[in-house]
C-alpha cells in the first residue's frame, strides 16, 4: 500500500499532539504498553471517519505509520497487535474515551476539508 503524504500531512500533527497530552497525563500512573495502545486506539478513532470503511489494509499501514512515527519498531507492532492487560481498573475505559476523542477529531478534520 503506498500512504500518499497528504494522509501523514493530515493526521500527523493530531497524533503528536495526541502522544505528548498522553504522556503528561499518563505516563506516570500506567506502564508503557498501556500508553503505547492508547496511542493506537487514539490513531484508530482518528483516521476511521476517514479510511474506516476502505481497504482495510491502507487503513492498517496508515496507523501504524502514525504509531511509528512516535513509537520504536518493536513498541509499534505490540501496540496495534495487542491489548496489554490493565494494570488499573480505569485503563480499559480510558482506550475506549480516547479512540472517541481520535474519531471526534478526525470527524472534525472530515467536516473541515468537506
């Protein structure tokens, strides 16, 4: 699947925005793995309004180069592949309210370039 830049150029800045707000407000209260997914589920929210509905396979590469670009290699495939198990009772409704917020901002970038 080849990204087209204008994909990364969208969403790009919204991701790294997205990281740094989650590791003010995170990183000290849960592990890595858990922060790492929370990226992904905040990629996924934020690209599904989007190419949810397309080739699955473009919409997978898209995220994981957001993902990348912000995570090493080995970080980047556990945090799409996998769901670490919460290590406090709050974490698996905190990946459900930030892959939310991505679909709102991605909704509202849709609306913006609509």
């Amino acid at each position: 699947m080849d990204l087209q830049f204008t994909e990364i150029e969208v969403f790009a800045p919204k991701t790294e925005a997205a990281w740094a707000a989650l590791q003010r407000q995170y990183a000290s209260r849960i592990g890595a793995a858990e922060l790492d997914h929370l990226l992904a589920c905040f990629v996924l929210g934020l690209t599904s309004r989007a190419y949810g509905e397309g080739e699955p396979a473009f919409h997978f590469d898209l995220c994981r180069t957001l993902v990348a670009a912000n995570l090493p290699p080995e970080r980047t495939e556990a945090a799409l592949h996998a769901v670490p198990e919460p290590t406090q009772p709050w974490v698996a409704s905190a990946y459900l309210l930030v892959e939310k917020q991505g679909a709102k901002i991605g909704g509202l970038l849709q609306e913006k370039d609509g």
